[in-house]
C-alpha cells in the first residue's frame, strides 16, 4: 500500500532527497512509514504514529516527527494516513496443511439428514471413480448439526452402507475426532495383533475392548457407524491416507499467502505428524518461506507401547530430536514443541439409541440426558434424564457382567424409557494414563522441548495443569509449556493456570451459542429442564466454558489459535478477535462476563503467541531491534472497539502483510 503521500510527507522527502535527513548517528532506513496509528504490543502497550525498517529489522518506533531523521535519499516513504498497523498476528493452533485446497469429497460442514448424506456421498464415489475396495475419505462432515433420521435409515452406518455398499467409506468432521464408516469399513478392523476380525457386538467387549468409549453402538450393542478419535488407524486407513498427502504435496505452496493474506507472519503447527514431512520439506526447497513455523511434533503414544503396555517415551524423544535437528538448518521453521493429547472431546451424540456420551475427560460423571425428535418438525429435544439410583439400574447392576440378550434390552427400554446403557456412571477417559502423561512431560523436558497440551474436559486440564506444575521451577513470565482448548476448566485449576503463567491458546469462535452444537454438550455437563435452558448463567458450563477474562484476571496469559481447518479453513483472526470480546456470534453472548479487551485480544494474537513459540525476542511486538513483521487494516479495530462498534472487527481486511521486512502480501496483488 504506497499509498499518495501527504503534503507535509512530500515536503520531507524532498528535502531529504537534496540534503538528507540522516548523519552519522541516524543512518537512513530503507523504509520509513508515518502517520500512522501503530499499536506495538510492547509492555506499555504504546500507540505509535511511525516505524523505520532496514533490512529485516525496525530501527525506529516513535513519532512521525522524529522518524524524518531515518529518510534518506533512497529511503522509501509511506504515508499510513491513520491506518491502523499491528504485529504480524500469531496463530497458536492451526493445522495448516489440512488447509491447501485439493480436489476432494467434501461436504463442508453441511447439515444433512441420513438419506441427503447418502445421496452425496454416492454422487463423490461416482464423481472420483473410487476403485472398488479403496477407501473414500469424506471431508468436512458435520458431526454435531444434521445426521437426522430420513428415508427409512436411522444410523450413520445405515446410511454409508445406501451409499457405498461394498466400498468402505470413511466420514471426517472438521476436528478430526469424530468419523463415521459404514459396514464394509468396521468390516476391515484389526486387532491388537493386526489380525483382521471386524469390528461388530461380538468382537467389541473382546478383542476391541480399548477402543469401546470411542465406538458408537445401537441398542443391540452393534456398531452404528460412529468412530472416534484415533479408530480409523485400526481400520486400516494410515494418516496419508486420510489427509490425501500425495495431492497435499505439490500444493505446499499455497500455505504462506494462505496465512499472510489474513495478517499470520507466525504459527504452531498443532500436530506434526512424521507423514508431514514432505510438505515442510518442499515448502523449505522452495525457499522464501514468509512465516515463522514452529512444529509441535506428534507421535501416537500407542505407536510406542510394548508388551508390558507402557509408552516408550524415550523412544519417542530420539525420533523427536532427529526431526528437531533436521530443521535447525533451516529459515523459519523450527521444531522444538511436542503435542501430547490429555483427551478427546465434549460432544455427545443425542440422536443415536442410546445417545452417545462424550468421551472428553470430566471431574465428575456425565449426566444421561433422554431425547426425542418432533416427528412433525424433526426438532431435537430434551425428555429428561436417567436416574442412575433407580430401582430399575440397582437391578441392572446387580447382574454384574452377565449381558443383556437383545430381547431383554428391549423389554428394559419397553419397561423403564431408555436403555440399560443409560444406566452406566462415567466422566469420560484420558488418552494414557496420569503416570504417562507425567513421564512424557518429564522426557520431553529433559530433552528441552515445550509440550503443547490438548486438553478440553476439566479433569483433562486438571491433569495437564498437575503435570506442568510438577515440572515448573521459578516463576516464570510465560511458561514454556502450553495448555489448548481449555472447553472446561474448574475454578480451582483455573487459579494454578494464571499462577504457572501457563499460556491457554482458546479458540475464541468457538465461544459462542451455537444451538446445535451446544445440544451435544451442555446436556450431559449440566442436568437442565429443556434445551431451551442450555444457557442459565447458574450452569457450571456457562460459568466454567472457555474462562478467557476469569484467566486473565487472576493473572494467566492468554494465546490465540484457529484450529483451522476446524469449521472453516480460513483462520478468520479478525471474526475471532471480535469474538474474544463479544463472545457473540449473532444468537446472544454464551457468557458474556468472559470476555477480554480488544488490546488483550490483540495481545493473546500477537505478543502472547510469541512467547508461547519462545521467540518474543524477535516478534510479536513492534520494539526497535525486532523483526519488522507488521500487518497494515483497512479499519481501526481499536477504535470499533472502544466505540462500541465491535461488529464491524470480524470484516477487516489486511490491506499490507510485511516479514522480515519485504512486503509479502498487498491486497489486489
């Protein structure tokens, strides 16, 4: 944006092209821009009215006055006229290369009842010419809006099985925790042994027992296409598979203008899986690379399990030191974080029989919500909820292991109103257990790399929370170690988050109402009346849901991440800077006292997000000495803000994206 300078700027340049501006002390910068409102997110969170950039670095903030020292002959001058400047934004959670666009059975994140869902993924198995016997990999279902009853079919197994028949098929939500397949899939499951048995009501109590809390069953105990978390590996399908990483490969590219488009000069790659590494590595062949990528390196602790059942940490630190010293060589990526998953997710299934329950990890047990579709407008709602001490259960329990047949799981649900499945105490389940998370982080630090810590449920945050205070000495400015999600936390662990200085990257969008997606969660948080009082301030989810300004407050530190692809591949920085404030997406805030300042919003984006990546001493504020990685707007965010104006926050534009110096994006190029 060499926008048309101003009189006063013309005049300066002027004269500093006949006489200069500069001596001996204040050597003439390569760019100067004035007339600014450049908020640096330095300590006193100053607002400057220019900066001065020699090669990759700012030489001068301060006011446009002062800056005409730095204008020499061949200095390049542009006149901001008040345009707001920020530093390069940090997304602290993002999944970039599931954002490269490719060819694909993509749905995104339609809702569709069963029958629609089965005439589309017919039409992509035509479309792609699918081989018989490969899997399709359907993108972008939505797991949490849609999937109703239609046509006859009443499971998502039902429906793949119209759609596909013999050719397995595999449904990925946008968060990849939750897939559905259809028979010919469960058909190809393994066991622990690799031995192909099919996953089925027989084989599940047995050989697949460790992976029942991920499995969705109908009232006969089958399998009902539902798949969650990591299951799809033990259906054969390898992580290569499923991302379509041979397409993904030559389109490396698309991923730096991508980002600095949307203002991102910095990102945590949240999951670096091994398969990622002919993307990263092309992306550093092609050199250039206009951000700053850092590499939580993933590796699937199972992987790594022997035959006493323990994690071989030790193991998984030889393979992330190789990948940590393969990239130190290289500009602009580096891999010095891990990624370890605490738990899974809070969303629950209402519409299968029986409802499906999160497999998130909580501190006290899930509720057993009963609901029921309006059979004249197919609207879900709430019955009520299953008494665990009822005299029914008692009965139940009194069994002991013995089974029910089908025909007394029937007559159960005949006699009582729901199923003898909803009779179970449970809070959902850690990924490993507390001892192995504790020896990871232990490994991990030993071997100086950060752990970023995926954890949604309160007992999942606790855990992390338990095993980084272990390890914490000092008082750190900002720990090195990273908590993501936080969906729930409990007042009690969110008061040793801000004391450990612990940097919680939330996904403010996610913040909001969403009527549909908050029917899969808060009914099994929260024992409510009716869907209707999902939203009662006296909830603990109201109260506990995605505590931004409660963390803040009590002195935590604050990052912010996308999750792209999740919901959208466009990080929208912007929607969810408006969202960290309003807490609104248009239906009403979902807890309004939770949200943050503008200047915090901008903090958690920029200077927080440094120094959750440890690299605040060369971004993440707009300091003198710093890399000049600066994004110019087409609004003033700040003033929306303080105006009362927040809506307009989501529609900004970048107009400019500057790295290390060069001008890398300009809107209209």
């Amino acid at each position: 944006m060499k926008s048309s300078l101003s009189p006063l700027t013309l005049a300066i340049a002027i004269t500093c092209a006949l006489w200069g501006c500069h001596d001996e002390v204040t050597p003439a910068a390569d760019h100067v821009f004035l007339n600014g409102a450049i908020y640096t997110a330095d300590a006193g969170r100053h607002t400057a009215g220019a900066i001065a950039v020699s090669g990759d670095r700012i030489v001068f903030v301060g006011d446009s006055e002062a800056a005409s020292a730095w204008i020499g002959a061949d200095t390049l001058v542009t006149d901001l006229q008040g345009k707001r400047v920020l530093p390069g934004l940090h997304d602290a959670h993002v999944h970039p290369v599931e954002t490269i666009q490719i060819d694909k059975c993509d749905l995104q994140d339609q809702a569709l009842n069963l029958a629609e869902l089965a005439v589309f993924v017919g039409a992509c198995l035509d479309r792609l010419a699918t081989p018989p016997g490969e899997w399709l990999i359907v993108k972008n279902w939505n797991f949490t809006d849609g999937n109703k009853p239609a046509d006859n079919l009443t499971t998502l197994r039902q429906a793949l099985d119209r759609a596909a028949g013999a050719s397995p098929v595999l449904l990925e939500n946008s968060d990849s925790h939750h897939f559905a397949t259809n028979s010919a899939g469960l058909a190809l499951a393994r066991n622990p042994a690799g031995e192909q048995i099919g996953l089925s009501a027989a084989t599940l109590p047995g050989q697949f027992r460790d992976l029942a809390p991920y499995i969705g069953v109908d009232a006969s105990g089958e399998p009902n296409g539902e798949v969650h978390e990591t299951v799809y590996l033990r259906l054969g399908v390898s992580r290569a598979v499923l991302m379509n990483l041979a397409a993904l490969i030559p389109e490396a590219g698309q991923i730096p203008g991508w980002f600095n488009r949307r203002g991102i000069t910095s990102l945590l790659e949240a999951a670096y899986y091994p398969e990622l590494s002919p993307v990263y590595d092309k992306l550093a062949a092609d050199g250039a690379l206009s951000l700053r990528v850092t590499l939580a390196q993933y590796y699937e602790p199972d992987d790594y399990k022997g035959g006493d059942d323990e994690v071989d940490v030790e193991a998984i630190m030889v393979q992330a030191r190789a990948t940590r010293d393969k990239y130190a060589a290289v500009d602009n990526i580096k891999a010095d974080q891990l990624k370890y998953f605490v738990d899974g997710v809070l969303e629950g299934n209402p519409l299968s029989a029986p409802p499906g329950l999160p497999n998130g990890a909580q501190l006290r047990n899930f509720y057993q919500p009963l609901f029921r579709l309006d059979p004249a407008t197919g609207e879900l709602g709430l019955a009520g909820y299953v008494d665990p001490d009822s005299e029914a259960c008692k009965a139940l329990l009194a069994r002991g292991d013995q089974p029910l047949s089908q025909s007394e799981t029937a007559a159960f649900n005949a006699s009582n109103g729901f199923y003898p499945a909803q009779c179970l105490r449970y809070r959902g389940v850690t990924t490993q257990s507390d001892q192995t998370t504790r020896r990871f982080l232990n490994a991990a630090v030993a071997n100086d790399f950060s752990v970023h810590f995926h954890a949604i449920g309160d007992r999942a945050v606790q855990v992390a929370t338990d095993a980084i205070a272990a390890v914490t000495t000092g008082k750190p400015a900002t720990n090195r170690h990273s908590i993501a999600h936080a969906q729930l936390v409990s007042p009690e662990d969110g008061v040793r988050i801000a004391a450990l200085k612990i940097p919680v990257v939330f996904t403010y969008s996610w913040a909001t109402r969403d009527f549909g997606y908050d029917a899969t969660v808060i009914p099994f948080v929260d024992r409510i009346s009716s869907l209707q009082a999902m939203y009662n301030p006296a909830n603990y989810y109201m109260q506990q849901a995605y505590p931004a300004r409660w963390i803040l407050d009590a002195g935590g530190v604050l990052a912010a991440g996308s999750d792209a692809p999740v919901v959208s591949a466009d990080p929208m920085p912007f929607h969810n800077i408006e969202m960290a404030v309003t807490r609104d997406d248009g239906d009403g805030p979902l807890n309004a006292s939770e949200g943050i300042g503008i200047l915090d919003a901008i903090d958690a984006y920029t200077i927080n997000g440094a120094r959750m990546m440890q690299q605040a001493d060369i971004t993440g504020s707009l300091e003198t000495g710093k890399k000049a990685d600066f994004i110019i707007l087409d609004r003033d965010i700040i003033a929306l803000a303080n105006e009362g104006r927040t809506a307009g926050i989501s529609d900004t534009r970048v107009l400019e994206t500057w790295f290390d110096g060069r001008q890398v994006y300009r809107q209209g190029q």
